[in-house]
C-alpha cells in the first residue's frame, strides 16, 4: 500500500510539474500584441492633427471623423509634382502592401491617405486618377483653398506656390512627411522624404496594434 501512494503521489506532482511547464510556454510565445499596449511612438504627445473638412476622390465630403478608429497614412501634396509626391506616395502604398502581405489583419486598420496642398489644380478627378495609380485603398482629399488651408495648419504642414503670380503651370514648394496617425487621431510616428519603404512598413508593424 506504502509504494502504491508514493507511486500516485509521485505522478500527481509530474502532472503538476508538466502542467506548469506548458503554462510558462504558452506565456512566452504569446502573440506580441495580445496583453501588450503598442509602444509611445517618436510623435506621442504633438499637437499634430485634428478637425478638417474635405472632400474626397469620388466627391463625397470627408472629416477626420470618417477616420475614426483606424490608424492613417496621411502624406501631403500634389498631383502635378513631378518627382517628390510621387516617389513618396508609392513607397507608402509599397509599405502598406508588404504589411498586408505579413498581417492582413492589423494591415486593415490602416488607411493611406492623400491630402493636396494645391486645391485649385487638384479636383476630386485629378485626385481619383492619381490615387488610383497607387493603391486601391488610398484616399484622396481635397477641398476649398481654405479648407485645405485649415488642414495644412492642424497638420503643421509647410506649402507654398512657387512661380510668377497668376500662373496656371507651378510647382509648389511643400514639407515632404508620411505620418502615422493613430485610432484615435493622435500622432504616432513619422516618415520623411529619405525613408524608405522597408523603414515605414517597420513602423507599422511596430505600432499597429
């Protein structure tokens, strides 16, 4: 009887000990974001961002409201730059896709977002076909001089014509930034013009929850 308990008692504590043992694996390779809130970015607490009134790609108006709960990509310029935007906007849209391709989940809260600084050349149609060269989920904005006025300043954003007064062929001398805004509309993290893809798919993977 004597070896009999012991040979019990002794299974009861190898259970026990397994039983913790996968307990502490199971803690370990926990998903990174399960019970962790994503780190404070470079832009945590800047008074970047806010209300604006837009209208976007298809006509349709557009605040920061329709926004709301998912994390942007918000790059200002313009549809007739010849090199800068461009450049910019594709490696946002290739950052965006490499993220989709390693997270379809997290990459889904995310929306890149286009925002002209030059309202008067770039109509809803102009921005639909330049965003559409893009990425299929990118949002164009544009609006009234002054809207997009009001936008630039919540965004801290620096654009100005360049050029003889009254011309229609311009170019426009504007900041170069790719920020990551979070659900909330609060500045994350930033990319500027010397970024590279790789760079701002990394940021995503870093601070989308």
């Amino acid at each position: 009887m004597n070896s009999r308990h012991l040979s019990f008692k002794s299974l009861a504590i190898a259970l026990a000990l397994l039983v913790a043992v996968g307990a502490l694996v199971l803690w370990s390779v926990r998903p990174q974001g399960a019970n962790n809130a994503s780190p404070a970015g470079p832009l945590a607490g800047a008074s970047i961002g806010g209300a604006f009134t837009l209208v976007d790609q298809d006509g349709r108006p557009a605040t920061e409201k329709a926004f709301a709960g998912h994390y942007t990509l918000v790059y200002f310029g313009y549809t007739f730059c010849p090199d800068v935007c461009p450049l910019d906007v594709q490696k946002m849209a290739s950052a965006l896709r490499s993220f989709e391709k390693t997270d379809p989940a997290r990459a889904a809260k995310v929306v890149p977002v286009f925002i002209t600084v030059d309202p008067e050349r770039d109509t809803p149609a102009a921005l639909k076909a330049f965003v559409g060269a893009f990425h299929p989920r990118l949002v164009g904005l544009t609006g009234s001089v002054e809207q997009v006025e009001a936008a630039k300043r919540a965004y801290k954003v620096y654009a100005k014509k360049a050029g003889a007064p009254g011309a229609t062929d311009y170019l426009v001398d504007h900041s170069a930034m790719t920020y990551l805004m979070g659900p909330d509309g609060k500045p994350i993290s930033f990319a500027d013009h010397s970024a590279t893809a790789e760079q701002i798919a990394a940021d995503l993977d870093k601070y989308v929850d």
